[in-house]
C-alpha cells in the first residue's frame, strides 16, 4: 500500500461554477448534488440546459468518461463515475475528478472514495461531527492508501457486477413504466380501446363513458404534523414530500423514523395512493404529483407535506395512472402558490373534471397495470438488496477481508 494525497493521482479536480442554472426542459443533462449516486448519475428529476449553458458550465474542464463527479453537499460525500456516451455539465456544489488511469483505475477510486474510512476524513471535523459541507482542500488533501493497479482491477470489476444488474433492473423498470404509460395514453386518450370503432360516440365521450369532477371521485386525508424533536432513528416509518419523485412515482429510502402519535387513519398500507401537497421546486415537480405506497412490512404514517387520497369507487392503480399519465396531476399542480415553498389546498382541486371510461375498461386496464406495478415493486426491492449487499461487501474489498 502507498499512502498518496487524491490530487497526486489525478489529472485535475475542478470546482463546479458557482451559480444557479435554470431547467430547461431539454438539452444537456446538469448534474446536481441529488443526481449523484452511490456509483452512478441518477437521471431522475435531473435538470435539462440549453449547448451555450453546457459550454458556459465546462470552461474550466468539459466532463469525460471515467471522470468522477462528487458531491460536496446533499447527500455530501456521494461519488458517481461518468459512463460512456454521458455527457453532462456540473451543477453547484459538485467537483470534477479525472484520475490518471495510470496511477489509479477510475472504477476502484470511485468505490474507494464511497469507502466508510475516506467518507468519515472527509465528512468529519477534527471533533468528529459529521459537517453538512465538504470544501476543495479537504477533496484535495484526502489521504489514500492505494493497493496496486491489479488488484485496483480486480476489486472494481466485483463491484461494477452489481452496479450492472442494478442498472438492468433499472431498465427494466422504465420499460414496464412506460408500457402502462402507453396503454393508458392508447385507450383513454387517443380513444384507441378495445371495441372503439364499434362504439358510438355521445356528447364527444364514447358510450357509457362520463365526466366526474374529483370531489365526486375521492376524499383525502391530511398527514402527520410533527416537529423535529419527534424524528429519531427509531420509531414509525414517515413517508415525507421526499418519497414522491419527479412528477410522480415512488422513492424508496427517503422514509423519516417518528416516534410521536398519530390518528388510525394517517396509516399507510401497501397500495395507497399519495399526493405531494407541498413543493420546494419552483418548476412544480412535486406538488400535485402522486405515488402508491410499496410494502413496508411495518407500521408507517405519512407528513403534512401529503395527503392519502380516498377514492370511492374507482381502484387506487386507475386513479395513479389518470393522474400520473393522464395529464390530471399537470392541471392540480399549477394551483399550488407560494413564493419559496408551493402550498396546494386540496378543497381546490375538487372541482377538476376527469373522463371516467366504462367499467370493463376501467378494471381490464387496471389489471394490466397493477401487474406492471408489482414487477416493479419486485425489481425495486432486488435493486435494493443489491445496493445492500454492494456496500457491506465494499468496506472488506477495500480493507483486505474479502
């Protein structure tokens, strides 16, 4: 083992310019702190700019394949290596790492740097506490102890396994995400269903079709406000404004421990039907935007960042879909306001009319959806046992044990 400083194994470790660039909707994709996984860039909810954003944000370098872009805040520490064919630009609070691959094999550094002994130097002060920040000096000046470059080789090649089925599996989820998508936009959109060209057409809707306003669809009810003493490591699983993604979906591992109490029915169950009523993004990411609750196989409860929608007769899987695919929760969202953080009443959105299709459709599309859905839970909890058993087995590699 050599003990080295990382700025005598790289090429150049760059800070990200300091400003705000504003999404775009397309374009490049701009890498901020909480696209920065454990590994590998997280494309969910990342920001889209225009090529002149994309030159302005890489004149002190452009990144490359191998790089490492690291996370200097939220979640600090975070390391993700640049794949072939991603070409993207640094958001704030991010560093560009390039390795000379003639010291150092990229795949190993980014694991290395993931490692328990290199977060605690550089996510720790002298007195131990965990700082929320991580400067460039101490990025520069991290202390290593390298094996050499074969067995560098060897110990990133057992790791990158993982990150592989980890990323089918993620493609997997995206293909099943998107057929439910398509179907859906096909029969109740496009007006493509089973039997359309046989079905006559009433007051511009198909027969035995009708419109309902959501107040004649579901109720709601608001969730847990709680305060920071109540928040523990122990405690109820809190589903928080976190837990819901870009514009609808699920996020696992953003759950809150509360140890307060809360009414039977704040409850949360495998299949419930949540909505963001809260938003600290400006673009309306999150605000009005729905997710169904997977098994937790334990008690939860859920903030007053959300509300859990009732429906009363339509099933939770149709509702998500409407909302999420159907364009439902793109009209409720705008009428959130605030000037830093987005408030939606949900009495306002009551009034929104919805197409409700036939019965037989209703319950043949939901069929097929839910199918979709449970795959994806099933792949979601491989992904996450993957992404366990990757970290347990990463402080061995790297120490020797394994």
């Amino acid at each position: 083992m050599t003990e080295v400083l990382l700025s005598d194994i790289c090429e150049l470790i760059v800070d990200c310019p300091h400003s705000t660039a504003v999404d775009e909707g397309k374009g490049y994709p701009l890498v901020r702190t909480p696209n920065i996984g454990k590994g590998r860039l997280i494309y969910q909810g990342m920001h889209r700019v225009s090529e002149d954003v994309y030159l302005q944000r890489n004149k002190r370098a452009t990144p490359q394949e191998d790089d490492l872009i690291f996370a200097r805040e939220a979640t600090a520490g975070n390391v993700a290596l640049i794949q072939e064919g991603e070409k993207v630009c640094l958001g704030q609070r991010t560093v560009l790492i390039r390795p000379n691959k003639a010291l150092v094999n990229p795949a190993f550094l980014t694991y290395f740097l993931l490692a328990p002994k290199q977060q605690y130097n550089l996510l720790s002060t002298a007195n131990g506490a965990t700082v929320a920040h991580v400067n460039l000096p101490t990025i520069r000046n991290l202390k290593l102890e390298l094996p050499n470059l074969d067995v560098q080789r060897r110990i990133a090649d057992v790791l990158s396994r993982y990150d592989a089925l980890i990323e089918n599996y993620q493609r997997q989820i995206k293909l099943l995400e998107e057929a439910a998508q398509r179907l859906y936009k096909e029969w109740f959109v496009d007006l493509r269903f089973p039997g359309h060209q046989s079905t006559p057409i009433i007051n511009n809707l198909p027969q035995s079709w009708q419109k309902k306003k959501l107040g004649e669809l579901f109720t709601f009810i608001r969730g847990k406000s709680y305060t920071s003493k109540e928040l523990s490591d122990e405690g109820t699983l809190m589903v928080n404004l976190k837990n819901i993604q870009t514009f609808g979906g699920y996020k696992r591992d953003a759950e809150k421990r509360f140890t307060g109490d809360y009414k039977i029915e704040q409850s949360l169950y495998k299949g419930d039907l949540i909505m963001g009523v809260t938003d600290m993004t400006q673009e309306r990411r999150l605000v009005g935007h729905v997710a169904l609750v997977p098994d937790f196989n334990e008690p939860a409860t859920f903030s007053m960042d959300l509300i859990k929608i009732l429906p009363f007769e339509l099933p939770n899987v149709f509702l998500y879909c409407a909302m999420r695919f159907g364009g439902i929760s793109t009209i409720i969202s705008p009428l959130a306001n605030g000037v830093n953080v987005l408030h939606l009443k949900p009495d306002a959105m009551m009034n929104i009319e919805m197409t409700i299709p036939s019965n037989d459709l209703i319950m043949r599309f939901t069929t097929y959806a839910t199918s979709c859905i449970e795959e994806i839970n099933k792949l979601e909890n491989q992904i996450r046992n993957l992404s366990e058993a990757r970290d347990r087995l990463l402080p061995k590699l790297m120490s020797g044990e394994a």
